[in-house]
C-alpha cells in the first residue's frame, strides 16, 4: 500500500477544506492508500487494443444539434441566488485580493 504521511493527509485535508482530528488523519492515510493500490492496481492493467467506451453497455447517443438559441431572462437566471448586487451573484471570497 501507498504509504501516505500524516503530513501529506493534512495536506489533502487542507485543500479539502476538512478539519480532522487525529485519529481521523491515521484513518485517512489508510484508507487513501488503499484507494491509491486500486488505482495503481487499475494502471498495471493491459489495455492496448481495447476500444474507448463512453459506457459500459452499447448506447446509441444521439448528439443534438448545435444550435444557438435565447438566454435566459436575467430575473429567472438569478432567481434562486442567495445574494445578489444587480445582475450579478455575490459570493464569499475565499482567496485574499490586493489590500485586504
């Protein structure tokens, strides 16, 4: 198994936006790396000659015509939006600008 570090779980915790506690962060190194020896089993798989799928079952997709067509009116666009300022959607910022 991939060997994760506690620091490399709280990495990933971080990026997450997750608060773990400690036991947590032991319990997460082992189940990511028992998600990454799947993948790493799944790589090791032969796939030359196999043909890309779109699904696991044959399915005929009919792609529908690209066709420009109206917008929506801005008030039901924005109908269901927490915030608003005019036309637009406010939402939290999660990454500092300049000056703040």
């Amino acid at each position: 198994m991939p060997a994760l570090s506690k620091k490399e779980v709280e990495e990933i915790a971080l990026l997450a936006r997750l608060h773990l506690e400690a036991d947590e962060i032991e319990r997460m190194a082992r189940e990511l790396g028992q998600i990454l020896d799947t993948f790493t089993a799944l790589a090791a798989v032969d796939t030359e000659g196999v043909a890309a799928m779109t699904h696991a079952v044959p399915m005929d997709l009919k792609p529908r015509a690209d066709v420009a067509m109206p917008s929506l009116p801005v008030e039901q666009a924005l109908a269901a939006a927490p915030k608003r300022d005019g036309d637009l959607i406010v939402v939290p910022a999660i990454i500092k600008g300049h000056g703040e």
